[in-house]
C-alpha cells in the first residue's frame, strides 16, 4: 500500500512539474483569412461571378416587367384565349425568375467555399507548423474564446500573418473600408 501511494505522489509531482511546461497559444483565425492576398483574389472572382448573375437576373426582370406591361396595357382586347396565354407566359416566367435565383444563390454559395477552403487550409497548415515549432500543446481561436490570459497564452496571430504575407498595416477594419470604398464606386 506504502509503495502505491509511493507512485501515486511521484505521479503527482511529476505532472506537477510538466504541468508548469505547458505551452498555450491563440491566434485570430478569421483575421488571418480575410486578410491574406488569396482572400483578396477569391473576393474579387466571387464579385465577378455575382456581377454575372445579378445582369442575368435584371435581364430576367426586365423581360417580365416588359411582358406584365404588355399585358396590362392590352388585356382588355384580348381573347379569352390570349389572354391565358399571356398569364401562363407571366407565371412561367416568375417560376424561371425563382428557380433561377434558388440556383444562383446555391451555385455562389459553392463557388464561395471551393474558392474559400484551400485559403483556410493555407492559414491553418501555417499556425499548425508556428504551433509544433514553438512546442504548443493547445492553440485556441481567439474569437471563440471569453477569455484569455495573455501572460500565459502566446498570440500567434502576428508571426501567422507574416508568414502568410499580409502586410504590416493591413487590419479588418482597412479591409472592410477597402471594401464599402469599392462597393461605392461601383454603384456610381
């Protein structure tokens, strides 16, 4: 029993001690992705592709507008039978304007995650080869995190952004500004 409890308190002592050797870090994963110069390129494909979509859209509402003008202009003289052509016309053109923005919303969102997961994959592999070099056991997302004692935690995020080359002075907030600023512009 003596020997047990022997083993049990050098156990103790010797977790104790390892313990004590524990190295912890955290890292602002979001910021590093939205902040990497492939982000940058990603976002402008995905504006691309949206701009595309949203022509075809306006084009597809244009078409209905121009037909519902129609109809309400020469309804009154129609036969019975044009006039259901006309509104079957209508109808099928509303359920293609439907489908059409189901499939769009659905083919962006795709197109946004195939574009999107080799970027995320980048910034992770980086803070998992920052975290085994500097002997980390754990690295948390700062953002999910209600707390964090940064006497005993390592921020990561700074070594992560340089190897993944974002500039020095490039912050969320630059980007955000960048991005109002361009959407801006491409409203005038």
């Amino acid at each position: 029993m003596k020997k047990l409890l022997v083993i049990a308190a050098a156990a103790i002592v010797s977790f104790s001690a390892s313990a004590q050797n524990l190295k912890f870090a955290h890292v602002n994963f979001t910021e590093l992705v939205q902040l990497m110069p492939e982000a940058d390129q990603a976002r402008a494909q995905m504006n691309a592709q949206s701009q595309e979509f949203e022509e075809t859209y306006q084009s597809m509402i244009d078409e209905f507008q121009t037909k519902y003008s129609q109809y309400q202009q020469k309804a009154s003289t129609w036969t019975a039978a044009i006039k259901e052509s006309k509104e079957k016309e209508l109808t099928e053109i509303q359920a293609r304007i439907q489908e059409f923005q189901n499939t769009a919303s659905v083919e962006l969102q795709e197109a946004q995650n195939a574009l999107m997961a080799p970027i995320q994959q980048k910034a992770l592999d980086t803070v998992n080869k920052l975290a085994k070099d500097g002997g980390y056991i754990y690295v948390f997302e700062q953002q999910s995190m209600l707390f964090i004692n940064d006497a005993m935690s390592t921020d990561l995020t700074p070594a992560a952004r340089k190897a993944l080359n974002i500039p020095d002075g490039r912050t969320l907030e630059s980007l955000q500004a960048e991005l109002m600023a361009a959407a801006q512009a491409a409203q005038q």
